[in-house]
C-alpha cells in the first residue's frame, strides 16, 4: 500500500499523501469531526469538515480501520504539529464491533485479568505495545551486545528427552508413544555448542511447570541465554553479562520516555552470598534468597555503591543444578551466581564443570544415574575448554525497567498456572 507513517507527516507538509491504520478517537462537534487514526508509528489527526463525509464518520466504531489521503496542513495544537485536511476518508474492513473497553484512554481501565481475556485488543493500548517494543529493543541489544563480543547465535530443540534441571517441574508429552518434556532451558545444548562456536547466545521460550501463582512467574517466558568457552572462572561470565546488559540499556533508551532508566557501572558490586544473608538479616544456614531478602540487598546496593545492579556470588552448591563448578577449596559453595535488579532476581550464571569424570561424581553424589545424560555427556568425553555462561529473564528485565507491578503486564499472551488462551 501507498501509503506514509504518522511520524513520518511533518516532513511532508504541503504535499497530499495517505495514512491508514485504526481509528483511535473521533472527537464530534456542530460543525467539524476531528478523526485520530493510529498506526505503527503513534497517532495522527485529521480535520473532516464535509457535512455528508462527518455525518458517515459518525457511524464508524473506534477499532475500524481506514485510509486516509489528505493534505498535510501545519497545526501547532495537533500530533507531530500537523493535521490532516481535506481528506477523502475510505474503509479497509468492515466497521468494528464496539470494544469491551476504551483504548484511546491515556491508562487502560478494565483489570488486569480483563485485559489478559481480550488481549489482541489490549495489545493495542500505546501504554500495553509500548511494553512489547522494549522487550523487542532489549533483545536487540542482547544480540547486538553478544555479536560484537564475538558470539554466534544459535537455535536449540524445545522438545526434548530428559530435565535440564533434574528436577520434577517440567512439562511431560507423549512423543510418538514415548516420554519427552519441553525444556526448562537450552543449557545442554548451549554447553555442547561452545565446543563448536566457542561463545553461543540463544533467545527463546523455556517452560517451567513451577506452581507459583505470583507476579514474578510465568510458565512460559522468553530466556536470554550465553554460554562461552575457555573461562578462568565465573568472574569472566559476570565481565561478558556486564556488556551485554550496557547493550541492551543503550538499545532501550529511545523508547524510554518518562522511564529513568538503570546506569550499568562499570564496575558492578558483587558479594558473596554468605555475607548477603548478613546483609538481609537471614540465618547463615539459609539454603537461598527470598524476595524479602533480594530487595534488602538491592537497597544496600543503591545505599552502599550508588548501583541498581548488585551480584550475590557462591550460592550454595547443594542449591544449583549438577552441572555447576564449585568453589575451589570449599565446595561447599558454587563458582555461581545471580544479578539482581532493583531488588529482584534477573540473572542466573556461573562457571560449569567441564571434565567428563567430574559429571560422573557430581551425578553420583546426588543419586542420579548418568545413562539419562549421556546423550548431553558425550561432548565432555571428546575435550571440552573451562566455560560458563547465563540466562536473563527477559519479561522480568522489561518489568523492572517499566515498573510494571506484575510480569504479566509486559507479556503479550502469558501462560501461568490459569491461563492457555487466548
């Protein structure tokens, strides 16, 4: 279609051109109609003085989508400072129904659950798409950031035979009359896949069957996932998350708008997860951190270093997947760690094992058989370098930096413990 965007209007002033997109508003007086057409780009207005073309204005739903071939005329008062005049209006579709609620309200009014039930209308509220634009400028960076650290992204099974995490929360299916799950994350594959490329990224979804009915959860989530080969040890892996969130920040900034935006220091404060239960006053035997404790954490890290960022390091090895390196001379704790964000849980990561022997013994020590893993063991048994790497939750970055109060506000068609439409 011929036609150009609303953004695109004031550099066309004097010329007769045509928009198109759905109608947002239509404000209706005595004598003109001031139609508001939304598109891509953001809004634009048009002037419509035709009694006969006002009248039939009149009869058209918000949510109809038109053409619009107009004369771009200066007007200070309207979007972009131009209007649309003397335009000749048409239909690309049938007249809307009447929606269950108003988008062109400046906040959405109906609940979030509401919402939720009509999402390919609420999508539409600039406030809801706004949210999708970050997260797709966020990945952007994730890629941008990792590409020019010299990663090469890859695209991983999301079927497959056994649990990533060897726990119970997974989603089992019956494949061709055998059992499969759909994977917690593409952690086996990534680590197989630094044997080839060195440093791999991957974006995708990854399931999690976990029954927690809470806003920082979902069942189905978009994962930001870097792996990278030939580390000294999960310090490395910390340097390279610490560029890729710069990355995705400065990626975000256009579309940031009345959002204060995190600074990523150069330098991001770490502390060892022993002195973190300190810090947030918990026992010293306390086997994680709660979200009572991740916020007191973050509120010493805005206190103490002035940074949004913190990293807590050496998480209990008995609290981490099998796959993780522990820490020399007490393993007791894990060469692990997570980056948490204005008090919240945003990143996993840590140095992985990479000798065969030492995933036999870390299998064994928890009662699990290696035969399951040997599809995913056979890479260690043909030499694999020292390697680590980390998984950012992208709907949860996205929350974080818009200040949504509930993770599904930032999601286009969640699915958690009640919800698989729409």
């Amino acid at each position: 279609m011929q036609r150009i965007l609303s953004s695109e209007l004031p550099r066309h002033a004097g010329a007769r051109v045509t928009i198109a997109g759905w109608i947002h508003r239509r404000r209706l007086l005595k004598q003109v109609a001031f139609l508001i057409v939304r598109d891509a780009s953001g809004l634009s207005q048009t002037v419509v003085a035709e009694p006969e073309q006002r009248a039939w204005l009149e009869t058209l739903p918000e949510e109809t989508v038109v053409a619009v071939e107009g004369t771009v005329t200066a007007n200070p008062a309207a979007p972009g400072g131009v209007e649309l005049t003397e335009p000749v209006v048409r239909l690309l579709g049938e007249p809307a129904q009447p929606t269950p609620f108003d988008l062109y309200r400046p906040v959405l009014s109906p609940t979030l659950p509401t919402q939720l039930d009509h999402a390919p209308l609420s999508l539409r509220h600039p406030s809801r798409a706004r949210a999708l634009r970050i997260s797709a400028a966020a990945a952007a960076g994730f890629r941008e950031g990792l590409d020019a650290l010299g990663f090469t992204e890859i695209h991983t099974p999301k079927i497959v035979a056994t649990a990533t995490e060897s726990g119970a929360n997974v989603f089992a299916l019956d494949y061709f009359g055998r059992p499969a799950y759909l994977a917690q994350s593409p952690q086996f594959y990534k680590q197989q896949m630094v044997g080839v490329f060195e440093r791999v990224y991957e974006v995708g979804p990854v399931f999690r069957a976990e029954p927690s009915d809470t806003t920082r959860h979902l069942a189905q989530y978009t994962s930001l996932d870097a792996e990278l080969g030939f580390v000294t040890d999960h310090r490395d892996v910390m340097a390279v998350l610490r560029e890729t969130l710069a990355a995705m920040v400065a990626r975000v900034a256009p579309l940031a708008e009345g959002l204060t935006l995190p600074e990523v220091p150069a330098g991001i404060p770490a502390l060892h997860f022993s002195e973190a239960l300190k810090i947030a006053g918990a026992p010293a035997d306390e086997p994680d951190l709660a979200p009572a404790h991740e916020r007191a954490i973050g509120e010493w890290a805005v206190r103490e270093h002035g940074s949004e960022f913190v990293f807590v390091t050496g998480y209990p090895m008995a609290k981490r997947p099998f796959y993780t390196h522990p820490q020399p001379g007490d393993p007791r704790w894990s060469n692990s760690f997570d980056l948490l964000f204005r008090g919240l849980e945003l990143v996993t990561g840590g140095q992985r094992l990479h000798r065969y022997s030492d995933y036999l013994a870390a299998l064994a020590a928890r009662g699990e058989s290696a035969e399951p893993y040997e599809p995913y063991l056979q890479a260690f048994k043909h030499g694999m370098p020292p390697h680590g790497g980390f998984a950012i939750g992208l709907e949860r970055f996205v929350a974080r930096i818009t200040g949504a109060q509930n993770i599904r506000e930032v999601t286009a068609y969640p699915r958690d413990l009640h919800r698989v439409t729409p």
